[in-house]
C-alpha cells in the first residue's frame, strides 16, 4: 500500500545546525561546515513526532545527523523502532561519481562507504547516493556513474542497505540519461522520481518514465503563493504517478515560508487522497 513519508529537508529550520559536507581542494580532505539553525525538535525525537502526525516513514537527510558514532546510531534506529516508523531511506547529500579529479573521486567513494555503514548501523533500508555533477549527454560519465553505484550496491548489499540515485544533480536531470543510468547500474541499484527536478515540457513524460522504478516519490509542488501549493500542477503529478500503478511512498517535501508543519499539513491534504485509490 502507498504511505506517507517525510523528508527531514522538509523540516530543515527546526531540526537543529546543517552539517554540510565540503571538499578542501588545498588538503584534499572533507571539511564539515556547520551552518546554525534553531532546534526545535532532535533527530532522536523526530520519528514519535511524526508517527504522531499520521507518516509511517522518513527520510534523512545526512546533513542532519548530529553524530556517527555507532551508540548514536544505534538510539536512532531504537527511536525509529519504538515510534514504529520505517527509516526508509538515508539521503546522502555530497559526493560526485563523475568528478575528473580521481583523488577526489576516490575520497567521496570512501565516504559514501562510510555512509553505507552508518546507514546499516541506524537501521535505513536504503542510501540515497548522488550519480554525479557531469551533463546528462555525456555517455562516458554516465557509463562510469552507473559502474561505481554498482560496486557500491554490492559492497551495501551484505549490510542489509539498498542503494538508490534519484533524478538530483546534473547527470540525472533527463529522464532519458536516469533510465541509461540504471540499464548501466543493474537491478541492484534504485531509483528516487522527484517532481522539482525534472523541468521543461516533456516533464509529465518524464515523471511517467521513471516513476516505474522508483523507490519513493518525492512529492514536491509548485507554489501560487507564500506556502500555498499549486493544486493544479501538483494533482497532475501525482495523477501521472497513480496511472504508472506505483505503489510505494510518498515523501512531502515543503521549503516554503512559515511553520513548516503546517506547510506539509497543506501539501498532505493534496496527497492524502492518491494513497486510498493507488493501484
């Protein structure tokens, strides 16, 4: 059956500091810069807080967590597991399969290493991992894209966690090189269909093209106003996923202005209706 989940982006003000990720091209190390936000609420409480609001899954941005320790790690996946709140999927917000520079190459696949094992220890299914920065023409940088998310599906594999890309970053921004990509990677590796990310006017076919094989759909609208979701656009994305007979998640995502619980709260009332009659 279809689910509501969400994205901790869309939460992003009140989760606490950003912890970003950054590449250091004068020591060719990853740098973390923190970038201040308010606390509302912690990673930790998250999952009963949304459990409380009706979603039976998140998705966790890397950036958020506040540590990798594996005590960390492990209160994490118990706060997922007393809320009863799938931990669908963490979302690995660095890293660049196609980068020239080899000696950066290789330090973002072992970080993305890293991150497979943090994501095995919390308890996530699956590891959103970016394909890359390169153009979505270049044939050569979708080839070595799809091999590199190959080995790492294979090195994820034992430790219980999927990998999955998604339509995020230049090299996956046309349906038509996301679904090259995948054909390359093999069955092993997933997919992630988000509606902000594909653009122009074959967006619709798009959408209906990778959806299919996608893992989560990140239900992400249009705006009309300050907050206030465009109906119309966003009911036909979601009437495009429903005629592919996708049966998975959908993850709200909500950047707009405002308390961002009831940003999501105006975007689940569009959604809501798509999860009782998905086929």
């Amino acid at each position: 059956m279809s689910y509501l989940s969400v994205s901790t982006w869309s939460l992003h003000r009140i989760l606490g500091p950003l912890r970003w990720t950054v590449w250091d091209a004068d020591s060719c190390t990853h740098q973390t810069r923190v970038q201040e936000q308010p606390q509302q609420l912690t990673l930790l409480e998250l999952p009963a807080a949304a459990a409380s609001r009706g979603y039976k899954a998140i998705e966790v941005c890397h950036f958020h967590f506040p540590a990798t320790e594996a005590s960390y790690l492990e209160q994490l996946r118990q706060s997922f597991l007393a809320a009863d709140v799938s931990f669908d999927t963490l979302l690995l917000d660095y890293g660049d399969l196609t980068n020239t520079d080899v000696t950066r190459r290789t330090a973002d696949i072992s970080l993305i290493r890293e991150w497979i094992d943090a994501a095995s220890l919390c308890g996530a299914k699956q590891i959103r991992i970016i394909a890359g920065e390169a153009s979505p023409t270049d044939e050569a940088a979708i080839q070595q894209a799809a091999s590199a998310l190959s080995e790492l599906a294979q090195y994820a594999a034992p430790k219980d966690v999927r990998v999955v890309t998604e339509n995020f970053k230049p090299l996956t921004s046309t349906a038509e090189s996301s679904l090259k990509l995948l054909a390359g990677a093999g069955d092993r590796v997933g997919f992630i269909t988000d509606f902000g990310n594909y653009h122009g006017p074959d967006k619709m076919a798009e959408i209906a093209a990778t959806t299919p094989l996608s893992v989560s759909i990140h239900a992400k609208p249009n705006y009309v106003d300050a907050g206030i979701p465009d109906a119309e656009s966003f009911n036909s994305y979601l009437k495009q996923v429903q005629e592919t007979g996708y049966n998975g998640s959908y993850v709200l995502i909500y950047d707009g202005p405002g308390d961002m619980w009831q940003g999501l709260d105006r975007i689940k009332a569009i959604v809501e209706p798509y999860l009782s009659t998905a086929r």
